[in-house]
C-alpha cells in the first residue's frame, strides 16, 4: 500500500470532464504525433497498441497541454514511464481494438503521492467505465483468473507491467454487481469479478474533451466498441 494514504486522500475528487479541452486543430496535431512517434506495445492478444509520448516530441503540444492541465488540476508532476535511455515520457497514445479490463494506475513507486490521471479522445467512439470503489497498492489489474493470476511477477512491475490481483474481491463489500450496467457496459468482463463494486461515472467519449480522475479510482473500457479507439493518458502526482 501506498505510505501516504491519507495525504493522497485528501487529494482526491470526482472525476469530471472539461469540454473542448482542445481544438479540432489541436486534436489533429496530436493524430499526427501519434503516427510519427515510434510503437512501445504491440500487443496482439489484447489488440491494443501503446506508444510513449517521447521527451522532445511535439514540443509545442507539451507547453500547450502542461499549461492548459495546470489550470485546471494546479500544480502537479507527471508520472509517466522513462524510457530505456531515461528519457521522461508525458503520456501514453493507446490505439484499442478491444475494450481494456478492470485495473488502477496508481503506479509503482509507494513513496508517491500519486494525483490525477487524464484521457484525452483522439477518436469519436468510445466510453470509460469509472468505479466508487478505490485501491491504494501499486498499478493492478484486477482478475480472478487463475491463470492471469499466475502470471503475476513482482520484478515486471519495474518495467511498468501491472500487477494480477483478486484482493479487490476480498476488500469490497460482498455484494452482486449491477446487473443492467453489466448488460449495458461491462459485457466483456466476468460478472463475478465486479462483485462489490459500484459505477460512479460513465464517460461517453468526445474528441477533444478531457477527462480527470483519481489515480486510485478502479475502472475499465466499456465493451462498446466500433472498430478501434485511440486515446492519450497521462499521470500525474505531487
């Protein structure tokens, strides 16, 4: 668990949406970024590609949108992967073919007061799925599959790979998921695995928009997809 639980709490807020975040030629600066910058994941079982937001990469972009994010969330530190030659990253395009699983960001260092994360649409369709429910350990993906659980290795975690826990199962009340929200949204995930959670927002998607939230908030992608999606996160903290 994170050291500074209390300190990180106090921090915290609902997530909210800032509308036209930015413009139509700001969103299409980002596209074009995204093509340029050189791919980080390739993963083709989850069909989801990730490129980091290189230091030195779209300077502009990064004086714009540090400047902009400040304004509305204070001051802040971005928390984003380094790359290989310690290169600082400012956020991460995701391009998605299908809807990512219940996880948390809230990194791997537990000596961080970890802060806000924040999602960007780069595409028309999608939809982010955001839980009550909050965990304050390193970066996890939350599953009760036996073998995605055996796949769990503490040294990965210092590559950025996040944990594979069920001790959201153990820590939330005992109670069966919403069914409707689960027809509606989370087809893609086992209902026994959202026992005891509970949805607090349901971000349809815009481009442009911003999207703030906890880093300790759970969530996860809607099972609504149209073709792909692609998005920039990044993370911050104090």
């Amino acid at each position: 668990m994170h050291n500074e639980i209390n300190k990180i709490k106090s921090l915290e807020s609902p997530p909210k949406v800032i509308k036209k975040f930015i413009n139509s030629k700001e969103i299409n600066q980002f596209l074009e970024l995204y093509e340029k910058l050189p791919v980080t994941v390739n993963n083709l079982k989850q069909k989801v590609i990730k490129k980091r937001w290189l230091d030195g990469s779209g300077k502009e972009l990064e004086l714009l949108f540090k400047t902009k994010l400040k304004s509305m969330i204070g001051e802040f530190r971005m928390d984003n992967l380094t790359t290989d030659d310690n290169k600082e990253c400012f956020g991460l395009f995701q391009e998605s073919s299908n809807p990512l699983k219940l996880h948390v960001d809230a990194g791997f260092n537990l000596n961080d007061l970890i802060y806000k994360q924040t999602l960007i649409p780069l595409s028309e369709y999608g939809e982010t799925i955001i839980f009550k429910n909050r965990f304050y350990g390193v970066s996890t993906s939350f599953t009760k599959n036996e073998h995605e659980l055996s796949e769990d290795n503490p040294e990965d975690y210092k590559k950025g790979k996040n944990a594979r826990s069920k001790e959201h199962l153990q820590i939330y009340e005992n109670k069966p998921f919403d069914k409707s929200y689960h027809e509606k949204y989370l087809k893609h995930e086992d209902i026994e695995n959202l026992q005891g959670l509970e949805v607090e927002f349901v971000y349809k998607w815009n481009m442009g928009d911003l999207l703030i939230f906890d880093r300790s908030n759970l969530h996860c992608s809607s099972s609504n997809i149209r073709g792909k999606k692609i998005g920039l996160t990044t993370f911050t903290k104090k």
